[in-house]
C-alpha cells in the first residue's frame, strides 16, 4: 500500500488541510494537541468509515464550522497495481478506481466493504499492520508471559479461533440443555401404553350406554304422542273460556265507570247554571276597567318623562362646572406659546456649550489612556526580553565555551566571551529601559487635574441641560393643553345648549297622588276581570257537556246488552278442571320422561365422545413419545460432533502457538540481520516471550539501550509482517505514531537511523512525533501547528533538512546510544 494524498475538510481540528506523501522517510511532527493523530484518523475514516473515529460522529465537525458545513476527507493511495482515490463525509462516500470519473461504490457501506475485501483485512488488522502506535515498540517489555502469548494472538487473529471455539461450547451447552429438556418433557412409554388401553375401554363402555340411552328415548317419545293430542284439545277449551270471563269482567267494568261518567256531567252543569249568575254580576263590576287602563298608561309616560327632565338638569349642572374650571384652567397657562420661544433659545445655548466640553474632554482622556497603554505595553515587552535574556545567558555560563550559540546554533569556542557581554549589555539596556516605562506607568495611574476639571465641567452643562429640557417640556406640554382646553370649551358649550333646548321640549303634568290612585283601582279591578274570564269559560262548556251525557247514556244501553250475551257464552262452554288436572299431570309425567331419556342419551355421547377424546390423547402422545425420541437421537449426534469441534479448535491453537513463536524469531531475525550488516543474525522469543538476541550464535545476556530498541523495532516489523501475509497484501507502509516514548535524545536518533537502513524494504515509513530534535534524520517534514485564532490545525510540508547532511556522518551501529 502507497500513500499518495491526503485531504481534511472541516475534520476535527482540521478545517482544509491537503497533505502530499512520498517515498522515504517522512516525519509529521508538532506539539501535543496540534492534531497530528487526527491525520491517522483521517486516514482510518476514509478506509473504514464511523468505527475507525474516536467519540460520536457529531464529533468529527471542525467545532467553528457552520451547520450545513460539509465534513469530507479524501484519500488518495495505491494497492496491488490500482490507484484508488475515496471520497467520504457524514452521509455518503464515493470510490474511484485509476483516475475513473464514475464511482465503482457510491453507498458509506458499499465503499466501506468494498474497501476491506480489497485490503483484505478488518480495522484491527490494518491498524496492527500498518500502524504502531504510542509506545507500541516496547509493548511486550511491561507485559507478563500470558499477557504476551494473548497480545501476540490477538494482532495475528488468533483470537478468531478462541471466539470461534466458545461459539462452539455455547452451541453445545444449548444443545445440552436442549436435550435435558427434551427429556423432562418426554412421557413413560408404560404410562402411555396404559393411558392408551385405558382409552380403549371407556370406548366401548360409552357406546353400550349409548345405546340402552337411544331406546328409552324412543319409548318415551311414543307415550308422548298419545298424551299430546287430548291435552292440546283440552287447553284450548280452558283458553276460550278464560277468554269469555275477561270480557265479562272488562264489561262490568264499563257499565261501573258510566255510571260515574254520568254522575260527573250532572254536577258540572249544575255548577255552570250557578256560575251565569255570578258572570252577570262581575261583568257590572269591572265595566270601567277600560278607562282606568287608559288612564293608567297615559299618567306612566308623564312619570317617564320627568325622570328625564331631571337628568337633563344634573347634566346641565355638571356641565357648567366644568366650563368655569376650564376657563380658570385657561387664564393660568395663557402665556405658554411665548415661553416656549424662550427656553428653546437657553437650551440651545447650553447644548452647544456642553457638546464643545464633551469633545475637549474625549480628546484629553484619550491621550492619557493611549499614553498609559504604550507605558504598559513597552513595561510588558522589556520584561519578556529581560527573561529570555536571562535564560540564555544561564544556559550559555552552564554550557561554558563548548557550549551552542543559541541563535546560530554552533559551537560557541572563542565567540564565548563576547557573546556573553553582549547579553550582559542587552540586560543593563533593558533594566534601564525597564525603570523609566515603570516610573511613567506610575505617573499616569492618577487622572490629570485637567481631565478631571473638564469632567466636572461636564457634569454641570448636563445637569444644567437636563434642567431646561424638563422646563421646555414641561412649557410644551402647557402649549398642547391651552389648546386642548379651548376644543373642550367650545365642544361644552355646544353641549350646554343642546340640553336646555331638551328640557324645554319636555311636556309637564305629571301628577303623583293620580298615578297612585289608579295603580289602586287596577290592582282592584284585575282580579274581577280574570275571574270573569274563567266564569266565561266555564259556561261556554255547558253544549260540550250535554252532548257528551247523551254519549254516555247510549254506551250504558250497549254494555248491559254486550254483558247479557257473555252470560250465554260462558253457559255453553263444557270445560272440568278435574280432567284438566288429571290429564295435564299424564302429560307432565311423558314429557320429564323424554327430557330425561334425551339427557341420558346426551350424557351417553358426551362420555363416548370424551372416550375418543381420551384415545386420540393417548394415540397422540405415542406419536409425540416417537417423534421425542427422534429428535433425542439427532441432539446427541449434533453433541458429539460439537465435541469433536471443541477438541479440534484446541488442538490447532495449540498448533498455532506452538508454531508462532519459531515463525516470529525467523521473521524477526531477517530484519535484525538487514538492519546490522548481519553483525546480529537471530532473535529469539523464549518459553516466556522474553526477547534474547544472539551475537555470533550466543545468546547476549545484557543488552543496551540501542539494542533494546532495535528488538523491539524488529519484533513489530516481523508482527506486521504476518499479518500482511495472512492478509495476501505487501508490507511496503509503515507508520509510527510518538514510538518514542521515554528515550533519550542519543536512543531517539538511534531509532531513526535504524528506520532509515530499512527503506529498500519499505517504500514508505511515516514517522509521527512532538519531539523537534528528529527532523534532522527524516527526508522530509509535515509540521502541524495549532492556530490560536482560527482554532484550526495549520500544516506545512517543508524540504528536506537532514538527508543530503546523513550521508555524510558517521554509521550508527547498535551500540551507539550507550
């Protein structure tokens, strides 16, 4: 795998970053925080989408972008012979194959899986091939003999074979609990075989009772039929007789409420003869009623009419009062409009003598405060000059004169005294520059008398401004009310007049003893008059009441008619309640008979058809017991095969195991031979995964910091190299994320001249880093610094600093950091 490019759009911290790799050795380095591993992670991101990134996936946008920013990183690199170019955000990807303008996937997933069939390797496997990261290099040093053998099967894959093996054993625990619940639900043959004889005989003792149930049915259906005849005869004569009784009864009833009827009419026209009489006198009575009505309404307009003349009066009276304080109101405030004209002018004046104290003021202030700020800013400035002098002239007395210049970063030797009095000199300059800015700083804390006086001055223009605004308001406000006052004046009197010219139509005559008098006479003569009323009523009923007593004497007639010929019905009938009882008692006897055969004969199928319910029971649990058994069998078989699997998967991790420390030596040691002129040829890992390396084919017992280095260099280099091969994929990519750790500036430089001997094995080897001091040994940098401002990552690619230089130095051998 080669990369060729990288391109980070709004991607954490990275707000459009384009990175352009090559061969050899390439160094990304900045300080923690820059966003350096974010360029892995873009890296990761683009092959193997959301479970490559760290946190959620609202947390990959650069946190300044807007909300409809888009997240995009694009990954330009080459594999087995094709360029690739992909191309993924939050919600889409695309993927290019040789410079192609159609996508050959355009779905996240479709690139996704594309991607790993292509590289033939999950997330973790990638990541353990061609990434190391923080402190990976020394990893298996901090780990104990298990703790090794587990790390090294888990980057090789063979944990596959420990998650494939428990799938095993749990399959077969389901299997065997399966099988134990197959049996706990299985039956006892013997109980089914008697459950089924058992079945057999209530059969057939259900069909004899059955039978012997269907023949009483039959005789009691045949006594029924002779009974049933006669008694329906008999009950039809008994129904007509109840009939003829009912109608006797409902006509003596009749000729009863007649007979009342009858009697009522002859009272309510005895009444209505009486009430003539006390008509006639009521009507003589309320004969004047008329008038007084008349009268009444007229005298109720006059009383309507006055109670309005006196509102109008009080309105007169509230009317005028208001007048007189509107013209009093009126001459006070009469020489408002020239006192207006007046105080506009003074206030004038004063605005213009406060706005030229305001620009004065401003001006004065603004030089004080510009004048304390250069003070501040040149006091702060010597400081840090004084400190950074300070600093460099420590480590330049420290160093002495085999020290490095700190500006020009060679060896100080003669030039050692004459630099150190030119920072002695740069201090004194600044000590004494120092002491004046503080004495000025201290001069303008205070505020200048003068400023201060024009404040107060200020202050009084406004006060005497603020004054005159509330006085000419005020003068305003007297101008808008004298003309206000005028409008409702002239709108009253107009009012007034209006109401008088009311009172003056209003007619008069209103006389209360009158109107009294006749509300008496009315409440009199109204009772009269509604008794009148119904006495009216009553008499106008007298025809209605005659005609009916001529109604009720012709149904007297007809009901003693009807009642005589019920009498001759009822004479006829031949009925006897004694031959009712005795043949209804025969016909109940036949009918429980029957009821009770058919019940029997019910019961008789109900215990039949429980019988065969019963044998089907039996005859389906003989199937079930077979069909258990059935299933039992293939359980055990389906066991015993998991059994075999459980063995198998043990025995070839044991294989692998056994095998994987020999192929990791041999690995291991064709890189260490490479990397030492073959001045080491064999590394070993031990029954305990402890690195030893071999000098000339003797185990080292000690071995120095560099050595220690480039083991563990070589152990992750032969790591990756097997998972490349597993993978079917060329190990030519390396990247290595602050390896470092905690090694010394001698041990660091060893490990980057140990990388550099490898570059005929790995076209390109990306070395990520906070340390400044290893760009000297990379063909090329990437710096990546943090930008305060924008709160953005910013990156540079620089040239080549220290290739042409190394191939000048002298070799470094495995010794050297010692």
């Amino acid at each position: 795998m080669h990369l060729n490019s990288l391109r980070l759009c709004n991607f954490r911290q990275h707000a459009d970053t384009r990175i352009v790799f090559d061969s050899g050795l390439t160094g990304i380095i900045g300080p923690n925080g820059a966003g350096k591993s974010t360029i892995l992670e873009g890296i990761a991101w683009a092959l193997y989408g959301t479970p490559a990134a760290r946190g959620t996936r609202d947390s990959i946008r650069f946190n300044r972008a807007g909300a409809r920013s888009q997240v995009r990183v694009e990954l330009d690199f080459e594999l087995g012979g094709h360029r690739y170019l992909v191309s993924r955000g939050l919600t889409n990807a695309e993927l290019f194959l040789d410079g192609a303008s159609a996508p050959i996937a355009n779905t996240i997933t479709g690139v996704t899986e594309l991607l790993r069939r292509r590289l033939g390797m999950s997330l973790d496997e990638f990541f353990n091939t061609y990434f190391t990261g923080q402190k990976e290099l020394s990893v298996m040093a901090a780990m104990g003999p298990s703790e090794r053998a587990q790390f090294l099967s888990r980057v090789l894959g063979y944990e596959k074979l420990r998650t494939a093996q428990a799938l095993v054993r749990e399959r077969r625990r389901i299997i065997l609990a399966e099988a134990a619940g197959l049996r706990a639900g299985m039956p006892d043959p013997e109980s089914v075989a008697r459950m089924l004889a058992d079945a057999r005989g209530r059969v057939e003792l259900a069909e004899l009772r059955a039978r012997e149930a269907t023949d009483r049915r039959t005789r009691a259906r045949e006594l029924l039929d002779y009974v049933t005849p006669r008694w329906e005869l008999l009950q039809r004569e008994r129904e007509r007789l109840q009939a003829v009784l009912a109608e006797l009864r409902v006509a003596e009833s009749e000729s009863v409420g007649l007979a009342r009827d009858s009697e009522r009419i002859d009272r309510e026209l005895a009444d209505v003869e009486a009430a003539k009489v006390e008509l006639e006198r009521i009507r003589r009575e309320v004969a004047p009623l008329g008038e007084v009505v008349a009268a009444l309404h007229e005298m109720d307009r006059l009383y309507a009419e006055e109670g309005r003349r006196r509102t109008l009066l009080e309105s007169t009276r509230a009317l005028a009062e208001d007048l007189a304080r509107l013209r009093e109101r009126r001459a006070k405030i009469e020489a408002a409009p020239g006192l207006e004209e007046q105080v506009t002018t003074e206030l004038t004046d004063k605005r213009r003598e406060l706005q030229r104290t305001d620009e004065e003021l401003e001006a004065r202030r603004t030089d004080w405060v510009r004048d304390r700020q250069e003070a501040e800013t040149k006091l702060e400035a010597l400081r840090r000059q004084h400190a950074e002098l300070k600093d460099q002239r420590e480590r330049l007395v420290a160093a002495g004169e085999n020290g490095i210049c700190p500006t020009c970063a060679r060896p100080l030797g003669d030039h050692y005294r004459s630099v150190l009095d030119l920072i002695d000199d740069q201090l004194n300059t600044a000590l004494v520059d120092g002491s004046y800015y503080r004495k000025r700083l201290d001069q303008l804390v205070e505020m200048p008398p003068a400023v201060k006086a024009l404040g107060e001055q200020r202050r009084l223009a406004l006060d005497g401004v603020s004054k005159l605004e509330r006085r000419l308001a005020r003068v305003q406000s007297a101008v808008q009310e004298l003309a206000q006052i005028g409008r409702e004046i002239v709108q009253k009197e107009e009012r007034e007049k209006g109401l008088r010219g009311d009172l003056a139509a209003i007619p008069i005559g209103y006389r209360a003893d009158l109107h009294e008098q006749l509300r008496r006479d009315l409440e009199r003569l109204q009772p009269l008059d509604a008794r009148a009323a119904r006495l009216g009523a009553q008499v106008e009923r007298e025809g209605q009441l005659r005609r009916e007593r001529e109604r009720v004497t012709q149904a007297v007639d007809l009901t003693s008619r009807r009642t005589v010929e019920l009498g001759r019905q009822r004479a006829a009938i031949q009925f006897s309640e004694q031959s009712w009882d005795t043949l209804r008692a025969d016909y109940e006897r036949a009918a429980t008979e029957l009821r009770a055969a058919e019940l029997a004969s019910v019961a008789a199928d109900a215990e039949a058809a429980a019988g065969q319910g019963a044998l089907d029971m039996a005859l389906q649990a003989q199937r079930d017991l077979a069909r258990s058994q059935t299933q039992l069998d293939e359980l055990n078989r389906d066991k015993r095969m998991h059994d075999e699997l459980d063995r198998a998967y043990s025995d070839m991790r044991t294989d692998l195991n056994v095998q994987l420390r020999p192929e990791i030596s041999e690995l291991a040691s064709s890189f260490l031979t490479e990397l030492t002129d073959a001045r080491y040829s064999e590394l070993e890992l031990d029954d305990q995964y402890n690195i030893i390396v071999l000098e000339e084919g003797v185990p080292k017992p000690v071995i120095s910091g560099g050595e220690e280095d480039l083991a563990n260099l070589v152990l992750r280099l032969a790591i990756s190299q097997m998972i490349a091969e597993r993978a079917g994929q060329s190990f030519s990519l390396l990247i290595l994320d602050e390896i470092f750790g905690s090694l010394d500036e001698s041990r660091r430089h060893n490990v980057v001249e140990l990388l550099r001997r490898l570059q005929d094995r790995f076209e390109q080897v990306i070395l990520i880093t906070h340390i400044e001091s290893v760009r000297e040994g990379l063909d090329r940098v990437i710096t990546v610094r943090y930008d305060e401002e924008t709160g953005a990552s910013r990156v540079e690619q620089e040239p080549a600093l220290g290739a042409a230089a190394l191939d000048d130095a002298p070799e470094l051998t495995m010794g050297a950091a010692d």
